[in-house]
C-alpha cells in the first residue's frame, strides 16, 4: 500500500501490521523458518508455531514430478528458497520464487500488498582463510524513499522492524543474484 509520503507498506491483515508477528531466532540459523513462520501468521491471522515450520523444512517431499525428491533445506542449516515457497503453499498460501527480481518488483510487490521474502548477504567473505560468509531472508515490510531504506520484518534482530540502507540492501542483494520469495494475497 503506498502512502502520502510516497513511502510503501504491507498493510495490517486481521487487524495487526506485520511487525507484531515478528519472531527473533537468536543465535540460530533459522532465519527460513522463522521468515516462513512469521509469513504465515501474517497471512492467516494465526501465529505459526517455528519449531513445527523446522520440522517440516527439514524434511524432504516426496511427490510425483521431477525431480521426485525435494530437498527444502539442509536440515538444521541451510533453508532453500524452493523450500520456503513449498511450505507457504502446503500451508494454502500463493508463493513462488525466483531469481534476478529487480527493485521494481519488491516495490510493486509492496504496492500491490503481496509479502515479498528477499535473500541477501555476503556468501563469498573471508576473514583471512577462514570464510566469514552468511546469507539471509527477512520478510520486507516497507520502503522508505526519503530514507532510502528498506524496512524488514528480520528475526536476526530483537526489534520488531530494522531498517537496512537501500544501498547496502542493493549490494548484498546482488550478492545473492536477487532471489525473491514472494507471495501473493
């Protein structure tokens, strides 16, 4: 939804805005599920409980196309984007993802009111020989034009909504060839 400061927001669904289904996931790395868990609440009104979002991630479904085994994540690690649109849509939601999503899309998709899960990060970083590298999904909640920032729903902060500089976002983003998860309403 766009406001009359130009900015861009999800708007409130069950009478809460996205931020009050935030979910902080500590020392994890369970920024897919926590991401998916807080996408769900969001959309259905009903908080998702992170533990059962895990346990679904962290299995394989077996079903009749190709490949016949989909891998949602690499259990108690890594979560794929695929993944992460698989169980949004076992839970009756609209989701799908892709690669080289642009800047427009997020901002449509905000627009539009549909729940855009960017990945970003700096996978290739180094500290020397030891590698430093991390990547990341938060659900977007806004974009600020006049602060030129991004506002996320981001479970690897305490704060319900963190704001992350558009140019530091664009770079990391790029990181990750744009990956968007994105879902529809």
């Amino acid at each position: 939804m766009q406001r009359d400061d130009g900015s861009l927001w999800l708007d409130q669904r069950h009478g809460h805005p996205i931020e009050d289904y935030h979910l902080a996931q500590g020392s994890t790395n369970d920024c897919g599920p926590h991401a998916t868990a807080v996408t769900l609440g969001f959309s259905t009104g009903i908080p998702a409980a992170v533990k059962d979002i895990i346990r679904e991630l962290n299995q394989p479904r077996i079903g009749l196309y190709f490949p016949p085994i989909m891998i949602r994540r690499i259990p108690n690690w890594a979560t794929l984007p695929w993944g992460i649109a698989d169980v949004l849509r076992a839970h009756g939601l609209r989701a799908s993802w892709r690669f080289r999503a642009s800047e427009a899309d997020l901002q449509h998709a905000l627009a539009a009111d549909r729940i855009p899960l960017p990945i970003f990060g700096e996978p290739f970083r180094r500290r020397g020989l030891r590698w430093t590298g991390w990547s990341h999904v938060a659900v977007l909640a806004g974009w600020d034009p006049s602060a030129r920032a991004y506002w996320f729903v981001d479970s690897a902060r305490t704060d319900p909504l963190a704001a992350r500089g558009q140019d530091q976002f664009r770079r990391e983003w790029a990181n990750l060839g744009h990956l968007l998860i994105e879902v529809k309403t």
